[in-house]
C-alpha cells in the first residue's frame, strides 16, 4: 500500500471554509478513484495560519497515477486552491505503508 501525502496552508479564517472545499473537490475525487483506500486530513494551527497534512491511503502506484496523471509526483490543484492556500507543496510525497498497527 502506499501512502500519498500533501500539505498546506490557509489563514486562520479561512480555514473552515477550506476543509469544505476540500470535502467538495480532492477528497471526493480521491473516494471516487478506484484503488484509493481513505484518507486523513490533519489540522494544525501555527499563529494565525492554519496547515493541513493529507494523507491518502492507495492500493499501488497505480492506483495514484489514476488519480493524478501522468506525473504522480504533482500536487493536483482545483480552481479556488489559490483562494484559500497562502502556502503550499507542489510536489507530493509517496511512501511505501510497511506496517499498520491497530
């Protein structure tokens, strides 16, 4: 299994209303592409930004390249992305999940 993580960041005010987005957008899109198996959004505020780490969970590289193309390694952005985030990676990161404990 592999693990896909990306983060960034939003204004503190703004960050409500970026989870939602995220809900409507990513986080759909990654339910709905097969091989996908959840993920996490964590939140951490840092002063008066908020960063959020995702973490997918896929079955296989593959399983990733189905969700974001060709280049894997790319974050994949949506429309308001720009809106919300003041930083953010625009590279991903994939790790290989060698153990899962309950």
């Amino acid at each position: 299994m592999m693990v896909r993580t990306w983060r960034g960041r939003t204004r503190l005010e703004d960050a409500d209303h970026y989870l939602a987005y995220l809900q409507e957008t990513g986080l759909r899109e990654y339910r709905a592409t097969p091989g996908n198996r959840g993920v996490q959004v964590l939140r951490r505020d840092v002063g008066n930004e908020v960063e959020f780490l995702i973490l997918s969970l896929w079955e296989s590289m593959e399983a990733v390249r189905k969700f974001a193309g060709p280049m894997p390694d790319r974050a994949v952005f949506y429309p308001e992305d720009e809106q919300y985030l003041t930083d953010f990676d625009r590279d991903v990161h994939h790790y290989e999940l060698l153990l899962q404990a309950p």
